[in-house]
C-alpha cells in the first residue's frame, strides 16, 4: 500500500481547489452573456412609445414581452434574455425590467 507524500497531497489539493474556484467563477460570473437581457439603459424607454425595435437596441435580449398597466401578470420564474415593458393603455412605457 503506497501512500502518497505530504507535498504531493497537499499540491493536489491545492490543484483540486483552484478547479473548483474556477468552475464556480464561470456559474456564478456576472458578465452578461450574448442575448442575456441588459438592464443598464432601461431609463431610456420610459416615457416614450414603445418600439420593439429600440428595446431590443437597448438592452440585447431575445425575448421581449409586452404588459398592461393593470392588465397582465409576470411570470416569477427568471429567464436572462427576457424584457419586461409595461404600458399605459396610449403605449408608453411605464416599466422596463429583464426576467
């Protein structure tokens, strides 16, 4: 029965963990991927009729869906690249959130 040293076990060790570091750095990285829905210029749809066009410019998300002040309800489960826009009954974004 070999066992292995002490500077070799703690050199794996210390490899198993950099590993493990670096694999939850990936999961947990708040780096936006391509599509996911970019929260940063949401300011500048309020306020202003809604244009698929332009929230799609603004924010890089693939799946846009529209809500009535009062009307319709979000879902709770979190999907990256969805916008939220909520209007008024003239079409005016009043809400702009990713989800």
């Amino acid at each position: 029965m070999s066992r292995v040293s002490t500077p070799r076990r703690a050199a794996a060790n210390l490899v198993s963990a950099a590993a493990a570091l670096l694999v939850l750095l990936a999961l947990a990285s708040p780096a936006a991927s391509a599509g996911d829905c970019q929260d940063g210029h949401l300011d500048l749809l309020l306020g202003t009729p809604y244009a698929q066009e332009k929230a799609t410019a603004v924010t890089k998300a693939r799946q846009i869906r529209t809500l009535l002040v009062g009307k319709e309800a979000a879902t709770a489960e979190y999907v990256s690249d969805r916008l939220y826009v909520v209007l008024n009954p003239k079409g005016i974004v009043v809400r702009a959130f990713c989800g």
